[in-house]
C-alpha cells in the first residue's frame, strides 16, 4: 500500500511512469469490482457499467487510463461503505457520474480528470431551465439538476485534490459530509454547480480554481438559473473557503437555506467562512447569501459582477469585512430582509446602476415563520441594526449609502468620495432611529485622525469646528435623510482621493482589529 501510493504521488506530480517491482498491470472488465491493490494497463476502457471499489484500505492507479462509459449512463468507479480507499491518475468519461462514493471514512482520490459526464442538453437552451437548489440525495438520477463528476454521499474526511473537473452538469455534489477537503482542483465549464454542499459539515476548499460556472445561454444578469461556482446550503456549516479564484461564474456562491416543498428540510447555512478569494465576472453576483446567518466575507477581491453581495433574511452576525468590489453592476452590497448584520472596511468603487450599499426592506413578512420554523425568521419584516462602518467609497453615479424602510442602523466611519454626478447618502420610504455618526471616541478613523465620530464626504462644506478634534462644525444632511443629520461629519486632514492598490487594505484592518478585539 505504501509503495503503490508513493509510486502514484511520484507518478502525479513528476508524470513518470514506473513500473512496480511485482506489480502487474490489470485490464479491467465491465462491472469488474476492485478488492486488492490494483495498477491498471494504460488504456482506453469502454465500461458501460463501470468498476467499483470492495475493500478498504486498497490502491486503485489508474495508470492514467480512460474509463468511458456508455451514453451518460451508470458509474464510472462506485465505493459504497470501504474506508482508507485511494484511487487516482486517470480519466472517467461519458457516464452519469464519474465517481460515486457512499459512506465510509477517509478516502482519497487525486488526479483524476473528470469530463463530459452528464450534462443536462437543455441548459443550452436559450431559456435554460432554473436550476432546484434544494436537490437532495434521494433525487439521485434526476437529469436536470444532478450528474456530473463526483457525487459523495455521507462520508466522513474525503480528501479530493489535484482534480481536473470540466464539461458536464456538476462538477462535485457533497451530500451530507464531513470534513471534506477539497484542494488545488481545477473545475472548468459546468452548466449547473462547480461545486455543491450540501447539509455538510467542516468543508474546507482551498486554492481551487473555478472558471466557467454557468449556464451556458445565461448571458442576461437576471437569469443564471440559481447556476453558481459554489453552491452551499441546507444547514451547511463551518466550511472554510480561501485562496480560490473564481473567472465567469453564474453566481461564484450561493449560500442559502430555504425549505421549498418540505417543512425544515433545508435549514440556514450557517458559520461558514469565505476569505480571501479572488472573484471576477459572475453574471449576477460574487455573493448570494439568504435565509442565513452568522457568515463571515472576509478579505475577498471582486470585480465585474451583477451583485457584489446579495443578502436576503439574514438573521445576524453576518459579517461582510475587507472585501474589495470593483465594477458591480446593480448594488455594491445589498441586504433585504436583513437585521444585525456587519458591513465593514469595505473598498467599493464604480458601481453602475444601484447603490454602493442598500439596505431595503417592503415591510412586509413574506414567509410564514411557523411554516418554516428552522429558518429563524425573526422579525422578517425589518431591516433593521445593522452596521455599515469602515467603508471606503468611490462613487460615480447613484448613491454611496441608501436606507429603503430601514430602521436603528449604525453608519459611521466610512469615506465618502464623490465622482463626477454621484450622489452621497440618502434614506427612503419609513426610514427612522438610524445613526449616521457614532459618540465620539478615541480611536483611529478612517482618515487616520485620532476620533472616531461619523463619516468623511468629500462634498462636505463645512470647516473643522474650534475644538480641532477632526469634526466639522455643521451637521451633515444632504437633503436626502429623513430627520437625520451627521452630527460630526470628518474632516479629512490627509485626502484619501485616488487609493492606491496597495493601500486599500489598510484601512479595513485596522477596523478589523478593532472588531477582532471587541469579540474578546
Ligand atoms: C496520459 O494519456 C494521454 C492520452 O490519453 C496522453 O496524452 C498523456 O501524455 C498521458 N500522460 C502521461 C503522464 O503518460
Ligand atoms: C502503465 O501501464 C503501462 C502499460 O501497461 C506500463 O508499462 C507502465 O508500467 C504502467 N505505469 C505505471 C506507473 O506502472
Ligand atoms: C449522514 O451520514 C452519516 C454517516 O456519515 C449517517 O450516519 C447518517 O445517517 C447520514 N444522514 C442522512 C440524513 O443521510
Ligand atoms: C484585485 O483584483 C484586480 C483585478 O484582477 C487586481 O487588479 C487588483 O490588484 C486586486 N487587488 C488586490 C488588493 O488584490
Ligand atoms: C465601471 O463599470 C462598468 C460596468 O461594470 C464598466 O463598463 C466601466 O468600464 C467601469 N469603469 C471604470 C472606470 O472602470
Ligand atoms: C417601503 O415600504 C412600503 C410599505 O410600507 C412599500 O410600499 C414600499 O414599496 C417600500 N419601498 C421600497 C422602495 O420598496
Ligand atoms: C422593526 O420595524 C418597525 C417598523 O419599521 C420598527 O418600529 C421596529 O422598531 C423595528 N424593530 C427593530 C428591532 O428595530
């Protein structure tokens, strides 16, 4: 066992072909089932109902074969219930998944390519069907939504790594796991998820790339049919995602709880942290995050997207912090439906159509909280306490900050730079108990004067006020807030106009540190 995986790691990564001292090549059979240590022939295998996997603890080389099945059909490698199972180096094609691994702990597989498996033929259509983000396992063999590279099904501690995953439905669907680890894998064109989780716990993804997640007719922002790089929900938690780069997604994460058809079947995913990944072009937005809470957005570098992030009912402590969302077309940042949530030390620039930041609300309870108990819908109908700290805007058009029916939100800290016709801040509709500056208060803001209070506009046309603590000496109102002013707008001594690329970090990690230590 030993020898053969470092014969296969040596294989993988030097591409070298060994030969294993008593080590003798197999040529599979169809439905041929695996049980010992196996180095397959290289070849090209047409194996219309594929291999699978009946022991643990065993090594299957592909030898960098092709296993090809017939007309999108079967399974290309199954394992049901083996544990400490290695599979690697090899090609698996045509079936309706590649690989289909079912209950057992610890298995590894690395090196595979994955390709034109499944792949729904209507999703070229001009109107691809919207794809269901609450399949579940029990639609196994549904040809809409599923099928694809790899389907994984409770299991415990899968490694998956150094794949190449491209053409075909998803690329992995996770149901119900734990401790996943899926790294350095290179997923390709899929019309459905890149990759899906799904009521799964402990996922870690780190420093795959993801290009080309998307419904192929989805050219219009509105109509990605739920498509996404990364789809994560029902009641999936504590997943780490970072140093993941994203080109040409439908969404590049939807992250998402809902119960569609059953009562509590899909409940909010929640804990999951989403750091540092790079994310352009995503037709209609890099963030899609609803009916959640407490996820955190940290540090991640958008660009050329619908939304940079959408929210809808989050319900708290969702944190959306240093993130840097260059070219949204429809808002910045967008929570509806959303109450005590965290927007912070952002850098956003060029927004076209909406506002940089809005939060929004109809007033009106859309979901009946005792129809979908587990969602924690609470007080639905607001938006309300959030905090919108740290930000840096460079605005060109519309407005900076706008409130539609939102209520006892805190705004303070931010920078408001103001292009050509751009607009500054503005609150709409019933819209009242919301703070625009904070008590002052001896800490760096982000003009790097000594006292945090409220926020800097670069259209303000006051002077600083006698005391020379960096405030100006009128409110600010702008005509657009509802019975709020900025009591002490500041006054930048040093001009934030033209950030540099280095520097736009800077800002949001003092704000982190601050919120970091007030966590403590
Ligand atoms: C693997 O097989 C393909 C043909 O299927 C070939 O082009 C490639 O060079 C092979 N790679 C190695 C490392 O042998
Ligand atoms: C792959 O298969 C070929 C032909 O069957 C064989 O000569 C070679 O040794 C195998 N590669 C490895 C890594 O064993
Ligand atoms: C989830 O997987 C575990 C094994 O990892 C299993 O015991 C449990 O029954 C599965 N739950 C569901 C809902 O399938
Ligand atoms: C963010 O991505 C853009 C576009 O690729 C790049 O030009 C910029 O340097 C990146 N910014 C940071 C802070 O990484
Ligand atoms: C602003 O964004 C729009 C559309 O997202 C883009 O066409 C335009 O080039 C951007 N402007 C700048 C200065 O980057
Ligand atoms: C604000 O709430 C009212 C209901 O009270 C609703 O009619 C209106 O459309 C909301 N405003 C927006 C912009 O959604
Ligand atoms: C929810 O909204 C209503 C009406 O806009 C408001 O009176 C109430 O104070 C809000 N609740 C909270 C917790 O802010």
């Amino acid at each position: 066992m030993a020898l053969l995986k470092i014969t296969f790691i040596f294989s993988l990564f030097l591409q070298a072909i060994l030969c294993v001292s008593g080590g003798e090549h197999v040529v599979p059979y169809d439905g041929m089932v695996i049980t010992s240590d196996t180095l397959l022939a290289h070849g090209d295998y047409y194996l219309p109902h594929g291999i699978s996997i009946g022991s643990s603890n065993i090594f299957l080389n592909l030898n960098n074969s092709t296993l090809r099945g017939d007309s999108n059909q079967n399974v290309g490698i199954t394992l049901d219930g083996y544990s400490n199972v290695y599979i690697g180096n090899g090609k698996i094609t045509n079936y309706y998944y590649g690989i289909k691994i079912s209950n057992g702990e610890r298995n590894e597989l690395a090196g595979l390519e994955l390709f034109a498996n499944w792949q729904d033929p209507n999703a070229q259509n001009p109107t691809p069907p919207s794809l269901d983000i609450n399949v579940a396992p029990g639609d196994y063999g549904d040809k809409k939504n599923l099928g694809g590279g790899m389907w994984v099904s409770n299991v415990n501690g899968i490694k998956l790594h150094h794949h190449y995953l491209h053409d075909q439905e998803n690329g992995v669907d996770l149901f119900n796991v734990t401790d996943a680890s899926i790294t350095n894998n290179r997923f390709g064109t899929h019309v459905g998820w890149c990759l899906h989780v799904w009521k799964s716990q402990g996922t870690s993804v780190n420093q795959n790339s993801f290009k080309n997640c998307v419904r192929r007719s989805s050219k219009d922002r509105d109509f990605s049919g739920n498509s996404a790089a990364v789809l994560i929900n029902c009641g999936s938690v504590n997943s780490v995602l970072q140093f993941n780069t994203f080109v040409n997604s439908g969404s590049a994460f939807i992250i998402s709880g809902f119960p569609t058809l059953r009562k509590n079947e899909c409940c909010p995913s929640t804990m999951n942290i989403i750091f540092h990944n790079k994310i352009d072009q995503a037709v209609r937005g890099a963030f899609e995050d609803s009916f959640s809470n407490q996820n955190q957005y940290l540090s991640n570098n958008i660009t050329n997207v619908g939304y940079g992030f959408l929210g809808m009912y989050l319900s708290g402590n969702t944190i959306i912090s240093g993130n840097r969302i260059t070219n949204a077309i429809h808002h910045g940042i967008i929570l509806g439906h959303s109450n005590n949530n965290r927007i912070s030390g952002n850098v956003l620039k060029n927004t076209t159509l909406g506002s940089q930041i809005e939060l929004w609300t109809d007033l009106k309870e859309h979901y009946n909280p005792l129809s979908y108990q587990c969602l924690q819908l609470k007080n639905q109908q607001n938006s309300s306490n959030n905090e919108i700290s740290g930000n840096i805007f460079e605005t060109n058009s519309n407005f900076a900050i706008n409130l539609i029916n939102s209520t006892h939100s805190l705004i303070y800290n931010n920078y408001i730079n103001l292009l050509k016709k751009a607009k500054s801040i503005k609150e709409e509709g019933l819209s009242f108990g919301n703070q625009w500056y904070t008590a002052k208060e001896k800490f760096p803001n982000i003009c790097n004067g000594e006292n945090l209070g409220g926020n800097y506009y670069s259209d303000y046309a006051g002077k600083e006020r006698t005391q020379n603590d960096g405030f100006g000496d009128i409110p600010y109102n702008d005509n657009n807030l509802i019975n709020e002013y900025d009591n002490l707008p500041l006054i930048c001594k040093k001009n934030l106009n033209n950030l540099k690329p280095g520097m736009n970090f800077k800002f949001p990690s003092l704000i982190l540190k601050k919120y970091f230590k007030s966590r403590k």
